[in-house]
C-alpha cells in the first residue's frame, strides 16, 4: 500500500503546474544571476566560488520555505479539504503506508525543485562568458564537488528541516494555516540570528541560532582570504557542522514524533467538518438579517458590503494563528528595538527616526509575508467551509463580495502600518527616553510604510483571484515581489515608474524629516496608487464565483462583465494614471537625467577615453578664495560668486584649463571682466528612457582657453558664477547636501583637471570596453611632481579663504575660518568668516542648519574659542565634545606646538552627511553619531571623547602639516591622528586599561588584511585605510612604549616643525615621518621600527598553559607559565618567512580580579607587568606577585600586531 500511495502522490505531483513553475523559477533566478554575476562579491572573488555556492544554496533554500510550505503542507491536508475519508477507510491502508506515502512521494519534488540551485548555477557559469555577459575570468574552476558539497551538506538539511516541519504542523494540528505561522517563525529565527550577527561575537550562538545555516556561512567569510573562497570547499567544522547536525536531526525527530503521534481516526475525524460547519454557521449568523427587496441596489448594496466587510474581519480578527503571528513579530520587533543601535558597545538612546530605520530594513518584507498569506486564506475561505456555493448564489453583484473582501485587506494593512509606532512608543517609554517625535511616526506611515501596504494589498490580491490556487499564488506572488527587490537592490534596474510600488529612496531626518523629498514619494505614491486601482478592476474582471473557476471560463466572461460603469472607471482611472505618470516621467526623465546601469557604465568609459589625455595637463595653484553665497535651503538652491586667486607654479605655460561642473546647475569663468571662451569636449547619448531630451547630453567638463597664457610665476583672478538649481524631482533621492535643514555641501565651485575617479573600475568592464587594466596609481616617494603636489590635488595650496554666506531667517551658517561678522538683511542671516594668517589647506564646506550652540574656552597662549552647534533635541553629551576639545589643545599644544587658529568647532550635520568630516578649524558629526549615545553604564567606552581627540588631532597632522601626494603620506593625518586617539584614550582611562580599546584599531587591521585581494603594502607605503588608521596607530603607539612618551613626542614636533604651513614643496610624506622617527629611537629598538614600518610583521605569541598556588606567605602566590613565541615576515609572494633569530621585547602582565575604581568604573588590577627579551619557541616563566592572580598574558595590552590576539593571556 505503501508504493501505491507514494506513487499516486508522484502522479499527482507530476500533473500539477505549480511544480513546473516552482523549478523554473528557481532555475530561471538562479540562472540570470550566475550568467550576469549580480551576486555580493569582493573583488577578484569568483562567481563560482565554494563559498559563493555554499551561501547561495543556503540562501535560496531559505526562500524554499515558501515552496515548502506548499508542497510539503498539502499533501495531508487535501484528504481534508476534499473530504476523503470515507474513501481511504474503505481500503486496508496502513498507517506507516498513508504517512510514508504522502511524506517521500512530496519529499522527492522538494529535492528535485531544489536541484535547481545547483543546475542553474552550473548553467548560469557557462551562460554567462558564452553570452559576452560576464568574463570567463570571473569564474573558476567548474569542479562539480563545488556544486554537490553545498547542495548535500547545506541544501538537503534544510530541506529537510522544512519539509519535516510543515508536514508535520499539518498532520499534527489538522490546520493549513499553521503553516503560515510556521514560515513566519522559521524567518524571525534567521532575523533573530542575523541580529546576534551584527551585534554579538560568539559564533556558538551566531551558528546554533539559525536554521539555514546563512550567517554561519556569512561569519566563515569575513574571516577567510579570498584565495580560501575561491579554491576550496566551505568548511563544514565545529559549530557549523552542528548546526547541520542540529537542525537536519530536528526535521529527523519532527517527522519521527509525527508518525507516532499520527492516527487515523483522529486525522480523519469528523472535528474539521464540524469547524468548518460552525465556521459558516458564524458566518452566517454574524451577518444582519436583510429585509427582503425587490430592488437588491442602493441601500441593500452598502448594507450588505458593510456587513460582509464586518464578517470577513472578525475571521481574520478572530483567527488565533493571526494574532500568533503578530505578536511573534511584534516581540521580535520590540526586542530588536530595544536593543537598538550601539556604537564601541555603547547602545543610542531610542530617537524614533532610528527604530524607523531599523523596522525598514527587514519588517516590511514580514507585513508583506502575513498580507499574502491572509489574502489567500480570506479569497479561499468560503471554499474551504463551503460556504461559496451558498454565499455566491445570493443576489449581491460581484463588486459586493469582490470588494469586501479587498477592503478587509486594506483595513487590514492600515492596521499593520500602525505596527512600529506602537512597538517603539512602548519601547522608548520602557527605556525612559520621552522625545517620541510622534510627527515623525506619522510622517513615515503616511508617506513611506501605508501607501506601500496599501499596494501590496492589491498586488497579492490580484496575484490570487488570477491564478486561483492559493499556494502557487503565495509562491508566485512572493518570487515576483523578491525578483523586483532584487532588480533595484542590486542596481541592475531601478526606474521606479516601472516597479510596481518603489518610490525615490529617502532617509529619515530629526533635522527634516523626509524633507523636500516629500513631494516625489507622494507623486509616485498616488502614481502606484492608480495603477492598484486598474488592478483591483483586473480583480473585478477575474474574480471567480460559483463553480466557474478555470482561468478560461473567467475570460469568456470578461465582455459581460467589462460592462459600462466598470468601462467608464477604468477609463478615468487609467487617464488619470497616465497624467500622474506623465507628471513623474516629466520630472525625472525630461527635466532630469535618468540613465540605466549601462549608461553609466558607457559613459564612464566615454569619458576616459576623451579626457584621459587632459590627466597631465598642467594645472595653477590655487591661493584665494574670495566668495559669496546665498543658500536657498528650502527651495535646495544656491548661487555663488567666487574670486578666485591662482598662480603657475610650473615651468611650462598655462593656456587651457579643464573644469567639472559636477552637481552645478550653470557657471561661468570671466577675467578681468571677460568671459573667457570654453569648449565641450565631451558629449553623452541620450538616455534609453530620456526620450523626448535632446539627442546627446552636454557633459559637465568645459575646456577653457585663455586668451593669453597664464606664465610661469604669474597670477591670475578668476570670476566665478555658479547657481544649483533642481528642476523637479528624480527617480531617486536627490539634492542630499541641500536640504531645507542640514545643507552641507562644498562651496558650489567647478572641480580643476581630470578626475580619476570618475573612471570605470571594474576589470571585466575595462576590457569588454576596450580599456587597458587598470592599476592603482602609486606616485613613488622619490617623485619629484608627487613630494612637491599636496594629496589634496595638483591645484591644492595654502590659501586665504574669506567666505559670506546668506541663508535662511532662523539658520546658523558655518564655514571654516574666524567669525568676524553676523548680520540680518532682507529677512536673511549672513555670516562671514576668514581664514587668512597663516590660511587654510583644503578641503572646505558650509553648513547651514537651525542649531543651538554651546561654548567655551581655553588659554592657551592665545584664547581659543571652543563652539559646539547641535540639534536643540541632542544635547546629551555635549559635554563630552567639549571636555574632548579642552584635553585635546591642551595636551597637542604642548607636545606638538601651538594651536595656530582662534576657534575649534563640532557641528552636528543631518543623515545625509559623512559620519565625520575635518576642516581647517571646524569638525562634523552626522546625527546619528554620538549626539545620543547612551553612557549611563559606568564601563562605557566613552567614543565621543576618543573621536573627537582624533578629529582635533588634524588640526596639527593634516591642516597644518599636509601630506603630499606620494604613496603612504596618508598615515600622516590618519596614522597620527589615530595614535593621538590612543594617547589621549590612555590619558583618560589609564594605562592599564587599553587592552580593548587597541585591540579595536588591531581587529580592523586584521580584519581587512585577511581580506585582501592582492599583497599587502609595508606600513611606509601604506595604500589602504586599514594601514593608514589601524596598523599605523598601533605601530605608534607599541613604539611609544619601547621608547617613551617624551622622546616620540619631540620627534613628532620635530617633523611638524620642518612641514608646518608650507607653501612650496617638498611637502609631508610617510618617509620624511620614518626618518624623523629613526634619529630618535635608540639601535637596540630599531628592529622594532623595521619590522612596523619596512616590513610587514605578524607575531604568533600564545599562553599555552598556566598555573598558580600559594608561597606559603600571606597573600603571595607563585605563577608559572608556559609561552610558545613566534614571529614571521611576509615576502613579496605573500608566505611566512620565520623570525629565527628575534629577541624582542615583550611585555608579560599578571593580573587579578578587575576592581571597582573611580566612578564604579571596572578597572584592571595589574599584578605585574615587566618587558623580557623574548627569543622564538616555547619557554617557561616562573613569576611570584602580591595578590591573588586570575589571568597570565604575553603582550596584554595588545601593542604589538598579533595574528590572534584572544589567545595572548589565560585564565588561572
């Protein structure tokens, strides 16, 4: 009996279409993104890649769910829903016949929809170079164990797990609907794991927590090289091979329990006849009882579709598995709200605009879950408790039952969106925080969460009534939503008058809220709004009643039902659709230049092949900047009149000049009064979907020809006039540095000479293009042009900058330089500040913003006014910045030489703006950083107070002493100004204490370096951020041990001293700072020098074991300890070349219990701490100390760079 039933489950299956479509669509996905490479990979990480595979897999198998649910959960529940029990109990069938039967006749067609995953990649791996999509060296090896291992170590268990799963809850619970809270819970695991990702570093939880195994897979990858992922099979070891274990064993013991549990009286008694008798009876009885009419219009009509809506309702409202599902979510949403966002540990109090940007990541997805699944079920419901054949007979028009159904929905998703403002209000009272900004919350349900539930109300609902099977609908309905995500997520195609639903992309501001991008996301909202509204007439027009139910049947109907009125409204609803989306198309394709993917690819290689050759045109000095500028936040304008100051520095004559106008609306360049003449080397083709624009597009870059050439030695003055003006809106968040509260942009002023950046990068895209590879530039230190060129540009100089700027009534203007007006005129604000002894060294910005201000001072040998501008709601830690600036001028002013200008500022900038950002005399910080945080745990790290001693610290290191432009002069602002980070961190918590707080510049540097796609650089030539700020701080500071505070300190003056405020090369490089470094640290540490600076150094040093007991005298106890030391350097090829003769210095620390200080502080209790020479191998140390020991460490507080830290000190 058993082969009967498996085989009668196998034809069913085979007859069915949902499973051709299931396998396609897996197959077709996975296909298109293999063949096109649109897969999250590092650089020179294969397509093909083992580890790209094994996250593949486990990825799209956690998509499966859905597909699991379908063919898994209704391979038992059809005998209920088509009532066969007297059927089977008719014939000798078994138990273990029926269940086995049913359960491996739908497990088969799991595993082989699931094969699709590895078919399509293999596919797609061969589609791609045979199609001239992608290049055949972004692949590897095709070894078909990459395929398999994944599919059966990853794939299968979860397939398993979900199959088990749903087959279970069915079987169990007799309810198809407890699928839906199955899925939804299987999601809020991996949500739940993926949160212990982000937040937590213990790779048991992160592992065990997640059922598909993706952010195990996730974890493995961040800490594997790219020659790992490319070359061997993803490890399946440790915690991982548990969790395969764990989770494919509990699909094993669901299953198991089912079957014993499983009867067939039970599973076939009569309780589901007599609930879906009771579920139509309350139907019924629900409903008002109606006086009979002649006439069943008008009032009939409105009481009936009032009442149907009350019914359908109260059946979601009453549904138990409804209020599972939301309130799981809800949970899971209320403790990921409470955990929030932290920083260094330290968690933000909860702003609203915050828990906003943590409810848009993932929940809507989980709305949109729980609105295609009670779409299905109120559609099919009156099926399933046959009740259609009663309800659809009565007299009431299809718009009646149609709609009310549609608008229990509606009312439904209205409902939902209210979701984040209740969970958050409730969190934030919770955690004491009472600044609700209630606006914003309604801001973002009325113009970003509703109008979007709204359209996906229609979308499922329409997906449903069309293809009339409620489980292919929820499998196609959710592909066809994910396909879209996927086009615009990746950048593959994201023009939003063709994707059902999306608007502009905006953040959330405290500053402005949504801001001016209000007005697109409502044009774009009432567009999608329409176009919902022809496909509820769709709906109409398809929707199945009686017994008509093939698709065939419906569309016969179609001319009786596409009747006069239903002709009229679609008629006004699609012209009023094509008005709305002509407005848009207007807007963003005509007044705005929307371009493709492609486009920006083509005109990217356009560029470099017509300018490269202006790369090396000589360029003049700039000297002076003289401007005004009107700001015109509210309307996102503003217009510049400039006089700027440039001299030829070079030994060749200047006749031409290339300028990038980019982001400026119009300039102008005029000398002594006369415009000086341009041409436009660089036309574009017009945009695929620019259509009714001119054929070609003017490019931003004019050639300019000087009527006579600019000499060497000569200056000259430049007038400039510049205006940004935005004309409409675009597809996509626009005008960012000119919102009407939080502008921050760069002056308005053409960029000078050809931009590098500006070219294509990608490899594959050089030489389909016909481009030659591309190298990254390294202008050697012994580069005559690059030590006398500051890294800021070839144009960059030391300048004198006088800036006016009018803005708003109510704004605050800041720029770099002294204060030295502020006055009112025409219902205006101006500012004027100059900078002009000793001047300024680049970059420049000018914020405009509502602001209050704090300030203070300190004496130096001249006062230095400290000023702090911020949100008037983000007062919290003000104090800190302060206190910061105040340690900060004191401690650089004494070491490194006086503080040169008379004000330091911090301002707080909108979401928009960089994290931070230094200028000559003025520091940033977007909201989001530190104006919040919440230090109230005594052991909090205290990050504003660290990153704003760094921030001040290139007052010295970057505006007073400037890089130039040859490779590794980056570790002189970045490097520097880390280490004084350090410096003034260890001032403020002890010396003892900085174990973690080295060890977060130490992780970013190993992190990266294990990352890296090509060799890495030695610190003296440093080319990457990762050296630049955390190998080189940590060099300096494990260098400012060896030799002592005072002696790195007066070499660090030295240097500065020899660069400070110059004019004229040679400028800083990383080799002048080396220099100035070894004349200072003695020959028995130079080797220390060597290994951080000359090569590239890696310790191996361990605690293998350790042991203490008692001397016998009081509190004496006597630690012995076992060390394996090692130490290798890296040759050009990247392998370990051992250290065989190393004697180095190495500190061994002995320490107790942490103890209570200052504050209730926790604070390391130090034992002992002594510096030995330490040769390579294992050796033994005897140590006895005062005090009772509990950990033993080589190099504790983490100065030198160690491949792994963690094992570096052991507990007693």
């Amino acid at each position: 009996m058993f082969l009967k039933i498996f085989l009668f489950e196998i034809r069913n299956r085979v007859r069915r279409p949902a499973v051709y479509l299931y396998f396609l669509a897996a197959l077709i996905f996975t296909v298109f993104t293999f063949s096109t490479g649109s897969l999250p990979l590092g650089e020179k990480e294969h397509i093909n890649a083992p580890y790209v595979l094994a996250l593949w897999c486990s990825g799209i198998t956690m998509m499966m769910t859905l597909v699991s649910s379908s063919i898994m959960g209704t391979a038992l529940y059809r005998d209920i829903e088509y009532n066969t029990k007297d059927y089977y109990l008719t014939y000798p069938i078994t138990k273990a016949g029926y269940f086995w039967g049913r359960y491996l006749g739908s497990f088969v067609f799991m595993l082989l929809i699931s094969t699709a995953v590895i078919i399509g990649a293999l596919i797609g791996t061969k589609l791609g170079p045979a199609m001239g999509w992608t290049d055949a060296k972004q692949y590897g090896p095709n070894n078909l164990i990459y395929y398999l291992h994944p599919f059966f170590t990853i794939g299968l268990p979860n397939v398993l797990f979900t199959s088990s799963l749903f087959f279970g809850l069915v079987a169990i619970t007799r309810n198809v609907k407890v699928i839906y809270f199955g899925g939804i819970l299987l999601f809020l695991f991996y949500f739940i794991a993926l949160f212990f990702l982000n937040h937590i570093n213990n790779p048991t939880v992160i592992n065990l927590s997640d059922p598909f195994g993706l952010n195990g897979i996730r974890m493995q990858t961040s800490s594997s090289s790219i020659i790992e992922q490319n070359t061997t099979l993803f490890p399946v070891t440790g915690t991982f091979m548990l969790n395969r274990v764990l989770w494919g064993g509990i699909g094993i013991v669901i299953v198991l329990f089912t079957y014993f549990r499983f009867s067939f009286e039970r599973f076939f008694s009569g309780r589901r006849d007599k609930a879906a008798i009771d579920e139509a009876g309350t139907k019924t009885k629900t409903q008002v009882t109606i006086k009979p009419v002649v006439i069943f219009t008008g009032k009939y009509n409105r009481n009936t579709l009032y009442n149907l809506v009350k019914v359908e309702l109260l059946n979601i409202i009453r549904d138990n598995y409804f209020w599972i599902i939301l309130i799981a979510g809800s949970l899971f949403l209320g403790f990921v709200f409470w955990l929030g966002d932290n920083r260094n540990g330290v968690p933000d109090f909860p702003r609203t605009v915050t828990l906003l940007a943590i409810f848009n990541d993932a929940f809507p997805f989980f709305i949109f879950f729980i609105l295609m699944f009670y779409t299905g079920e109120t559609l099919h419901r009156d099926r399933a408790t046959r009740y259609a054949f009663i309800n659809d007979s009565l007299p009431p028009p299809n718009w009646i039952l149609n709609g009310s159904k549609l608008i229990t929905l509606l009312l439904i998703s209205t409902g939902l969106s209210f979701l984040p403002i209740l969970t958050g209000v409730i969190v934030q009272l919770l955690k004491g925080y009472h600044t609700l900004n209630l606006s914003v919350y309604f801001l973002y349900i009325a113009y970003i969460l509703l109008p979007a539930l709204l359209q996906m109300v229609v979308f499922c609902y329409v997906v449903h009534v069309v293809i009339n099977n409620k489980f292919a609908a929820h499998g196609i309905g959710v592909f066809l939503w994910v396909i879209v995500f996927f086009l615009r997520k990746t950048g593959t195609f994201d023009y939003n008058l063709l994707l059902y639903s999306y608007t502009p992309s905006s953040g959330i501001s405290d500053m402005t809220g949504i801001g001016h991008m209000a007005a697109p996301i409502s044009w774009f909202n009432l567009y999608w709004m329409l176009f919902a509204g022809l496909l509820i007439v769709v709906s109409g027009l398809f929707y199945y009643r009686g017994v008509t139910s093939s698709f065939k049947e419906r569309l016969r109907l179609l001319p009786q039902r596409f009747n006069r009125s239903t002709a009229l409204i679609t008629v006004i609803v699609a012209i009023a659709f094509l008005a709305v989306g002509a407005w848009n198309y207007y807007n963003v394709s005509f007044l705005n230049n929307y371009l493709i993917k492609y486009e920006n690819t083509a005109r990217a290689v356009q560029y470099e092949k017509s300018l490269k050759k202006y790369e090396h045109l000589s360029l003049p000095k700039v000297t002076s900047i003289k401007m005004q500028v009107e700001l015109y936040p509210d309307k996102q304008q503003v217009a510049t009149h400039a006089l700027v100051t440039i001299i030829n520095k070079n030994k060749v004559a200047i006749s031409q000049m290339l300028l990038d106008g980019d982001e400026l609306t119009n300039y102008s360049l005029k000398t002594n009064g006369v415009l000086v003449p341009f041409t436009t080397p660089l036309l574009y083709p017009r945009g695929f979907f620019n259509w009714f624009r001119p054929k070609t597009d003017t490019a931003d870059f004019r050639l300019y020809k000087f009527i006579k050439p600019l000499m060497p030695g000569d200056s000259l003055t430049l007038e400039i006039n510049s205006e940004i003006v935005h004309k409409g809106f675009t597809n996509g968040m626009y005008a960012a540095a000119l919102i009407n509260n939080g502008t921050f942009f760069n002056g308005g002023l053409p960029g000078l000479g050809y931009d590098e950046d500006d070219e294509l990068n990608s490899p594959y895209e050089r030489k389909k293009a016909g481009l030659p590879e591309k190298k990254q530039e390294e202008i050697q230190q012994n580069n005559t042009e690059g030590i006398n060129t500051l890294k800021a540009g070839r144009a960059a100089d030391l300048l004198k900058l006088d800036v006016t700027v009018g803005t708003l009534a109510g704004q605050t203007a800041i720029a770099p330089g002294q204060l030295v007006k502020n006055w009112q005129q025409n219902g205006r604000n101006y500012f004027h500040y100059v900078q002009d002894k000793p001047g300024m060294y680049m970059p420049m910005g000018i914020i405009s913003e509502r602001l209050a201000v704090k300030k203070a001072a300190v004496q130096l040998d001249h006062n230095v006014n400290i000023e702090v501008y911020y949100n008037p709601e983000h007062s919290t830690n003000i104090d800190r910045y302060i206190a910061a600036y105040k340690d900060g001028l004191n401690y650089y002013s004494k070491v490194y030489g006086a503080y040169p200008f008379n004000d330091i500022r911090l301002v707080e900038t909108s979401v928009y703006g960089p994290q931070d950002a230094s200028m000559t005399t003025l520091d940033t910080y977007a909201e989001y950083f530190g104006w919040n945080a919440d230090f109230r745990d005594p052991n909090s790290f205290d990050y504003c107070y660290a990153n704003t001693t760094r921030l001040l610290s290139q007052q010295w290191w970057r505006f007073q002493t400037a890089p130039n432009s040859t490779v590794g002069s980056l570790v002189i602002p970045e490097g520097l100004s880390n280490y004084d980070q350090l410096v003034m961190s260890e001032h403020k918590y002890g010396k003892d204490n900085m174990r973690y707080i080295v060890l977060d510049q130490l992780w970013y540097y190993l992190f990266i370096r294990r990352h890296l796609n090509e060799n890495e650089h030695p610190l003296i030539k440093a080319n990457q951020w990762f050296l630049w700020g955390g190998k080189a701080s940590v060099a300096l500071y494990g260098l400012r041990d060896l030799i002592g505070e005072d002696s790195l300190n007066v070499a660090l003056r030295e240097f500065k001293k020899a660069y400070t405020f110059k004019t004229d090369g040679p400028f800083a490089g990383a080799n002048n700072l080396y220099q100035c470094l070894q004349k200072h640290v003695p020959d028995s540490l130079q080797y220390y020098l060597t290994d951080t600076w000359q090569k590239i150094t890696l310790y191996d040093n361990r605690v293998v074991e350790a042991s203490s007991k008692p001397t016998g005298n009081k509190n004496e106890y006597k630690i012995t300890f076992k060390l394996d030391v090692s130490k290798v350097w890296k040759d050009a090829k990247n392998n370990d070349i051992p250290a065989v003769n190393m004697n180095d210095y190495i500190d061994i620390g002995i320490f107790g219990k942490q103890v209570q200080g200052a504050g209730n502080r926790m604070v390391s209790n130090t034992l002992y701490i002594k510096k030995y020479k330490l040769k390579r191998g294992v050796q033994q140390i005897s140590v006895i100390v005062k005090g009772q020991p509990a950990s033993v460490g080589i190099d504790p507080f983490s100065k030198l760079i160690d491949r792994n830290p963690n094992d570096n000190i052991k507990d007693l």
